[in-house]
C-alpha cells in the first residue's frame, strides 16, 4: 500500500485514478488488526490503487471529508467519491470487501 504523502499528491489521485484512501493511525488497534489481510485484499481488487493516509498527518483532510473514525476507507473514481465505509467500528476482511464490491 503506498503512503500519502503530501495534499498535492491527495489532489492528484483523488483526480486522476481509481483509488482507495485507507484513513488509519499507527496507535490504532483496530486499524493494526486488519493490516495482515490488507495485501490479499489489494491483489483481489487490482483495479485500485490503495493509499494509506495517517490520521494524524492529515486532521484537516479528515476532518474536512468527515473521517472521525478509523480505520475508514473512501474511494474515488474519475474525480468523484465513488464511495465510502466510514465508522470507528472495527472492520472485516467480508466488509472491506463488501464495501469495494458496491463500488463497482
């Protein structure tokens, strides 16, 4: 999963790929709970790119797209949110695919 690393690059991918932001914090225990499967999901939906976004680094990009939980997904296709599952509940390996299934 590649990291977000600055607004401009947030702006760039959010405009121009299909891609998944993964809003998540390294103090998060729900959020390290699902980071084992996380490769096996991005094999299967190939289609996007996925983008790790650190809470922390991003608070204002957070709190701006309405992120107050985590880990929370958002997805963007030709430069619209094509979706999102966002809460401060855990997430499964079945939701996490759910969520990405609807998006297509």
């Amino acid at each position: 999963m590649k990291k977000l690393e600055t607004m401009e690059q947030f702006k760039e991918v959010s405009q121009n790929s299909s891609c998944v932001l993964m809003f998540s914090a390294d103090w998060c225990p729900d959020c390290r709970i699902i980071e084992p499967i996380l490769p096996k999901i991005e094999a299967a939906y190939s289609q996007y790119t996925f983008y790790y976004v650190d809470r922390d680094q991003f608070i204002e990009l957070c709190v701006e797209m309405e992120i107050f939980g985590i880990p929370s997904f958002v997805a963007f296709q030709n430069g619209q949110e094509a979706g999102r599952f966002v809460s401060k509940d855990r997430k499964t390996k079945e939701e996490i695919e759910a969520f990405l299934n609807r998006l297509s």
